[in-house]
C-alpha cells in the first residue's frame, strides 16, 4: 500500500539519506539510505513488493531479506504515526 506522510512531518534529504521531524512530537528519524529508498518507492505509489525490488537491485540484498525490511520498516513507520 502506498504511504503517504502525515501532515505534520517534514522531510530533508541529506547527504546520507533523509530526516524526517515529527512536529507533534518534536522528535527527529534519520532514514539510510536503503530506508530512503523504500520510503521513496512507497511515496510514488509504489507496493511493498516495488519496494522490495528495488532494494534488490540497488543493494546487495536477498528478496526474502528485502521483503522482510521493509515490512519491518513500513511497521515502525506506522506505529510512530510518521506514515498513513
């Protein structure tokens, strides 16, 4: 399922990936750049399976690995209310 931020996140790209703020809670989330990656995909549109695929060809990753990445990642981001 594609993500979309919350309203109240802001995002910068760094030279190492991307901070995100969380405004409500003042709190700061620095993505790698395989976590940026995977946010990236999801932003456009794309499925956890894009995802998934893109890690695998830009990083030396497994897909059952990948897979499990970035469900693990897509969970957090959830959890912390960054993502809807």
């Amino acid at each position: 399922m594609p993500l979309r931020f919350s309203d109240d996140v802001s995002t910068a790209e760094t030279d190492y990936g991307t901070v995100l703020l969380d405004e409500r809670a003042g709190a700061y989330w620095e993505l790698n750049p395989t976590a940026t990656l995977v946010v990236r995909t999801l932003l456009n549109g794309g499925e956890e399976t894009d995802a998934a695929a893109a890690l695998t060809r830009e990083f030396d990753i497994d897909q059952a690995q990948a897979a499990q990445d970035v469900a693990t990642l897509v969970q957090e981001l959830r959890s912390s209310g960054l993502v809807s």
